[in-house]
C-alpha cells in the first residue's frame, strides 16, 4: 500500500503563518488557529509544507489500509483558506446554510476570507467537526 506522503513536519507553525506574504491572510490564519486549538484542546502541527492539523486521528478503511491524519485543520492558499475535517462537512449543513460565502468539495470547507463568514456559526462548525471526528475514531476502535 501507499504511505500516506503528507505527515507531521515539526517545523515551525507560527513561522509558517508569519511567513505568509498577505498581512489578511496571517491574520486569518491566526484567528483560525485559535478556533482550533480551542475546538479540540490540541497544539497546531504542520503537515507537509502547508497544511497546519490540530489533535491526532488513526483511520482505518474498509480496504484495511491505516493512516494518521488529524481531526481539524488548515491551509491557507492563495485563493483561499481550505478547511479541513476528517469525516468531511456534509453533515453540517444547516450550519452551513448560516456560515456565509462558501464553497464545499471533497473533505474541504473552501472559504475566500473569514470577513465573508459568520465567525460564531464557524466556531460552531469546527467544533461540531471535531466531534463527529472523535465519534468516527471510536466507532473503529
């Protein structure tokens, strides 16, 4: 099986952020991290080069293959801040009727600035998030 290639750097995540070019977008970062370490009590750690996860989360499909991911986290790119949320964000939606401007994909909450979204609803979401992601890693056990 293919190992998973994006995994905990121990590099530096407040680096990370102070080295984004766009002062909004260190602000935003900021903002999300301590929506984060709120929601799930974790220190944020950078995964890959750009991805910044809170907490720890051992999967196991179906297929058997096993992997280590996190139950929340982040990527801020250039057109947009990426959510990330082990168990996607499907479930949420009439949080996410509240939330504002946004965009959904596979696994990912896409939102172009947090100034477009209700932060309280956000809060919300994450935590709600991070939830569903404890309950998923309990019913493997």
């Amino acid at each position: 099986m293919a190992e998973l290639k994006t995994k905990p750097t121990g590099q530096s995540v407040a680096r990370f952020i102070q080295a984004q070019a766009d002062e909004r977008r260190r602000a935003e970062c900021q903002t999300l991290v301590d929506l984060m370490r709120q929601a799930t009590g974790a220190e944020p750690k950078l995964w890959g080069t750009a991805i910044v996860g809170f907490g720890d989360y051992h999967y196991t499909y179906k297929s058997g293959r096993e992997g280590d991911w996190f139950p929340i986290g982040f990527s801020p790119r250039k057109q947009n801040l990426t959510l990330y949320a082990m168990g996607g964000w499907e479930a949420f939606a009439p949080l996410l009727a509240k939330l504002g401007k946004h965009k959904l994909g596979k696994g990912c909450l896409y939102l172009n600035h947090l100034d477009e979204v209700d932060l309280p609803t956000l809060r919300k979401l994450i935590a709600q998030a991070v939830k569903q992601a404890r309950r998923l890693e309990r019913a493997q056990q």
